[in-house]
C-alpha cells in the first residue's frame, strides 16, 4: 500500500486493481458453479442466472458503492467506521450497525481465504493425469490449500512492502484473462447476450423452482463490493471509479462467457466441472490455474490487510481491548496485529477442515456480508439525510430500493445459517466484544466524578511550594478524560493529595480526543497557571497511533523554544543537564468495587469488560508510555454504594 492517491493516474488504477478487486474480482471462480449447483442445466436458469449476476453487479456494485457510497469519504478514508465517524453525533444508537457491520466484515475473513484458494487449487484436477490425484476435499488438496493460507498468514509480519507492487500487475494480467476467456465463449454463442434483458432474471427468480432461493448463490458475484469502500482511502475515489469501468467489463465477460459455455455444452448436469476452469484451452490450463491462484492469494492478503485497518480502527473509536499493533514496514497505513492474524489464522484452518471443499463453503458464504451490506446502507439513510442534507423524497426512495434487495439477499441467504453454525459462534462473539467494550465505556463514563479545577489551584500551588514535603518530581503528569480544561476528574485530585502528597514543579494534564478526521494530529496547550498548572489535549484522529511518550516530548520541546514554559526554574543546578526536565506519568486504572449495585445487564457487561480488560494491553502500553517513568495508580469504581447500610451496636458482657 502506497500514500493516498487522490488523482487519476495510470500507476493508481494499476494499484487499485491489486487492492481492491481481488475479492470481487475472483468471484467467477465459484458464482456461476454455485447457481447450477446439481439442478438441470436449463435456458431459464442459465439466462436467468447471467441476467440476476449483471444486474446484481450494476445495482449493488455500480449504483450502491461506485457512484453513492464512495461520495460518503471521510477526509479521503471510507469503510464502515469511517461512515460512522460521519453520521454517530445525528442518533446515539447508530454505533450498533457499525459494530455489527465491523464484526460481520471480520468473521467473514476466515471463509474468503479457503473459498478462494481451494477454487482456483481444484482446477488442478482438469490436467490429464491429475484427475485421480486432485479430487476436491481429498487429504492432498486440503493440505496444500493450507499450506498455502499458512505461508500467507506467516508473512503477514514482514508486511507486503517487497511484493506488494506486484499485486497491481498481477490483477491486470488476471481480469485481462478472463475478460479475454470469456469474449472467446460468447464469440461462439452470441445468443447469451439476452440475458442483458432483466426479464430473464425476474423469470427466474418468480417462475423456477425455488427461484428466489437462488439470490443466495447470485449474491456471491458481488462480496467483495464493500472492500471498494473500505479500501477508499488507499486509492482514492477516482482511481476506484475509473478502474470499475475496467473490471466490471472483465466480470461480466467472463460470467457471459460461462453462460455461453452451458448452452454449447449441450449437457442436462454440470457434474464436478467449473464452468470457468472449462473456458481454458487445455494447454493453458496450468498457467490459467497459476495467475487464478496467484490472484486468490491477493484477494486473501487484502482481505487480512482490511482486518487488521477495521480492528486498528476499533481500538481507537473504543470499539475493542488495547491489542499491540506492529508496523512491519514505513509504508503508511500498513499495520500487523499479531492476535487478530493468528485468530484468523485458526478460523481458516477450521473452515478447510470442516468444509474441505469450495463446493461445500459456497453455501455458507455470503450470509456476514450481507448483514454488512445492510449496516452499511442504514447509516447511508443518516449520512444522505443529515450530512448531504438530500430531500427527504430521494432519500427514501433510494433507501426502499437497496433494503428491498438486500433484505431478499438476507431472507435468502438465512437459508444457509445451518452450514454456517460455526460461523454464527465466530460473528456473536466479535459483535459481543465490540458491543460490550464500548458499552462499558458509556457506563464507566456515568460514574466518573469531575470537580471544578479552580477549587483545587490554590491548594495545588500550595503544595508544589511547600519545601517541608519532599519533591516527588519536577514535573508530574496525569492523563484525564475530562473533555473540559475546567473539570478534572476528582480521583486524579484524591491522588495529588492522598496519603503522601505528590509535590512537583509542574503539573501536566493530558487529554486525547479521538477526531472523526481519520488523520488529524494536533495539540492544543491551555496555561491554567503559568508554570504551575498546564493541560495539553491531543486531537488524534481514529487513524493515528497514539505515541504520547514521543509527542508530549515534542510538546514540551515547542513550549521550551517559545519560551512559554520555563522548566529549569526550580531545579537544582545537577538537574539543568536535562533538556526537557524530569517527568513522571500519572495513569489511573479503575477496577469494579465490589460495594455496587448495578442492574443484572449492566452488571455482565461490566464483568466481562473487565475480564478483557486483563488479556488486553495495559492503559500505559495502549496510551505508549514508557515504562521507567510511569506509575499506575489503581482505584474503585465506586457505582452505586450499597445504601442505608444498617449497624447496631451492643454492650459487651460483663
């Protein structure tokens, strides 16, 4: 992944074939062979079938993504959490379709891998010879399926900074082939072209036999549409629009082509035959079976590359626990989570060995995207009606359309739920994680006391000049959550002034606001007392790593050279070799007292909040402090007392 291109160029649509299309674009692997599936090859369902794909990809894809959801960039990024950063201040609820859309776009990441890989690997099974070696779901296949998903995910650490700009070139090769695959089939059977006519499609879906059934196969060819959002901000919306033109042309082609194929055929059942392996020449069928596989992997790698920018993105909109992020290479925006690369890691193995064929997985596939697709066009309504300010008219009908389409997808795809039971396990349990950090946030954030700071000043000036209390440090640092230099958390107060207390030159407060610019990165110094009190708050957007180790070093530095703080004042004269003073952080941690009483829900979300709060990475190493100066106060949080507790006192005997 490169910087953000913004501009057309001929270098951005040959990166953007490698990072967005290779999802969607790899669909005619299995799409087609999923419709026939073991039904009669028929006219009706061939034209119907063709005519449902085209027009899936141009209302879905085209309308929906290219020319609507694409306009919804925040600052050049897109994805779901992107759009909710845009829309969240309209409806307080609106973070329930962004985590379920998040969660759904994760779980669905550990069946694309082997879907994908083990269609284009069982075409190795049409070279003469091999029919009896590669049979689709034996221990051979299978192992090489997860050798290679294996190598993929062992990689990911390294980052794809060497290979990734082969993927560009490696998409066009791929979608120039089926695109050329296809023209050849409809060449020889021009007829295939009536299924431009959308009657096939309604004909189909109306009069065949469990027609409407079929939309669970058909929403295959449009899967990977909600990466072109997603992956916005790596391309650029002009860069994605044009190549569109490109790839679509590519797709259909080649679903035109398979078409032609089944009518030529001349045969009632398809058998074991994909439909796409079957438009090779035999002699390319190896080098066809090469760039398919080739193109599979980077469909993958994105994919997984998406996930680990989608969970980034939660950690800092305080959708999920403090994991450590990796940053492989210095390519901006590329990012290894190790947890999430191994989950996924095992999630995909699971799915090879219990489906152990892409026949078998097809069935299950398309059901997290579809609910994804859904979230997304819920929080569209917001963003047309209260960001773009359209009519309300247009918005509804445009709302009508795609809930009516998509709703018909999820009916159909429901069908699939007993397939995909395990998955259900996989999507509840992220959607719960999402669901009860956030959740937690909200309830800690009811009970957190703030004070008025100018209470506590005089008293603070006090103590930082009183000479009979040892010097603790010279400057003493606290992060706060107060969204207003005027309040402070009155725990932060209670630790200033407790037991033994903290007497310092200096005394810093730091705020970080997480802004719905995904790269904002600023600071704002408020002098509440000159050289005695300063508070520095950070606007980081969701995007940005928050290294406040590095920038409040960087602050201070600023506020030296300006002459705004003068940090040596005080100091001993040993003290005066350091350039930017002696500083001690200051990070409370809460943990739930037992002397609460909260309701039964809230009680749960708060229990296991806080059980992931002991696997997840510590408040110091989330906030990137260092260690040697920091110290972790832990203190209550003090709910709700038990009230009218109640003692009697009574007179020992005698």
């Amino acid at each position: 992944m490169s910087k953000q291109i913004n501009k057309l160029s001929l270098a951005g649509l040959v990166v953007t074939l490698g990072i967005i299309y290779g999802d969607i674009g790899t669909s005619p692997l299995y799409v087609v062979k999923s419709i026939i599936g073991t039904r009669q090859i028929t006219q009706q369902l061939v034209y119907g079938g063709i005519s449902c794909v085209l027009w899936t990809l141009t209302l879905q894809t085209t309308f929906k993504y290219i020319l609507l959801t694409l306009q919804a960039d925040n600052r050049g990024e897109g994805g779901i959490f992107s759009l909710f950063a845009l829309v969240h201040r309209y409806r307080r609820w609106l973070f329930i379709p962004a985590v379920v859309g998040a969660g759904t776009l994760l779980a669905d990441g550990i069946i694309t891998p082997p879907i994908s890989v083990s269609s284009a690997i069982e075409g190795l099974n049409g070279i003469n010879g091999l029919e009896k070696i590669i049979v689709p779901g034996n221990f051979l296949v299978v192992s090489i399926i997860v050798g290679i998903i294996s190598i993929l995910f062992f990689f990911q650490q390294f980052g794809t900074k060497i290979i990734g700009s082969s993927f560009g070139p490696i998409m066009m090769i791929w979608f120039t082939m089926i695109g050329i695959l296809g023209l050849n089939q409809i060449i020889h059977c021009p007829q295939i072209l009536k299924a431009i006519n959308p009657m096939y499609g309604y004909n189909l879906l109306v009069h065949y036999p469990s027609g409407f059934w079929l939309l669970g196969a058909i929403f295959l060819c449009t899967t990977g549409a909600e990466a072109l959002y997603s992956d916005l901000g790596h391309c650029g919306k002009i860069n994605i629009q044009v190549s569109w033109i490109f790839v679509k042309t590519t797709l259909l082609l080649n679903y035109f082509g398979q078409g032609a194929w089944l009518l030529l055929r001349g045969k009632s059942f398809l058998g074991e035959l994909n439909p796409f392996y079957e438009l090779m020449p035999r002699p390319f069928l190896i080098i066809g079976i090469l760039i398919s596989t080739a193109a599979t992997i980077i469909a993958s790698q994105a994919l997984i590359s998406g996930s680990f920018t989608l969970i980034n993105e939660s950690m800092r909109l305080n959708f999920w626990p403090k994991i450590r992020v990796s940053f492989p290479t210095d390519i901006r925006g590329q990012i290894y989570i190790p947890s999430i690369n191994w989950i996924l890691w095992i999630g995909c193995i699971a799915v090879m060995f219990y489906f152990r064929e892409s026949s078998h997985m097809e069935a299950a596939y398309g059901f997290s995207i579809t609910i994804a697709m859904l979230m997304t066009t819920l929080l569209m309504f917001y963003y047309m009606k209260f960001v773009r300010k359209w009519h309300m008219i247009i918005v509804s009908f445009i709302l009508l359309i795609f809930l009516s389409v998509e709703i018909s997808f999820f009916v159909a795809n429901v069908a699939k739920i007993k397939q995909r039971w395990m998955f259900l396990i996989f999507e509840f349990g992220i959607i719960g994680v999402m669901y009860t950090w956030y959740r937690a946030k909200k309830i800690k954030n009811r009970y957190v006391e703030l004070v008025r700071l100018e209470t506590y000043i005089p008293m603070i000036q006090s103590l930082s000049q009183d000479k009979l209390i040892p010097k603790l440090i010279n400057h003493l640092v606290y992060m706060t959550g107060s969204d207003s230099s005027k309040e402070i958390e009155h725990k932060i107060i209670y630790s200033i002034f407790s037991k033994i207390p903290k007497r310092a030159d200096i005394y810093w407060f730091v705020h970080i606001h997480t802004a719905d610019d995904p790269y904002r990165s600023e600071y704002k110094v408020t002098h509440i007392i000159p050289n005695g009190i300063i508070r520095v708050e950070f606007n980081l957007g969701f995007r940005i790593e928050p290294q406040i180790n590095f920038m409040f070093q960087k602050v201070v530095k600023e506020l030296i050279k300006n002459k705004e703080v003068n940090i040596q004042s005080s100091y001993d004269s040993g003290d005066k070799r350091n350039a930017i003073g002696d500083f001690q952080f200051v990070v409370m941690e809460k943990y739930l007292s037992s002397d609460n009483e909260l309701p039964f829900f809230e009680r749960l979300i708060m229990r296991f909040h806080f059980r992931l709060k002991k696997m997840s990475l510590s408040e110091e190493r989330g906030f990137g402090l260092d260690p040697t100066n920091l110290t972790v106060e832990q203190f209550p949080l003090m709910v709700s007392p038990i009230p009218n507790l109640w003692l009697k006192r009574v007179e020992p005997h005698s």
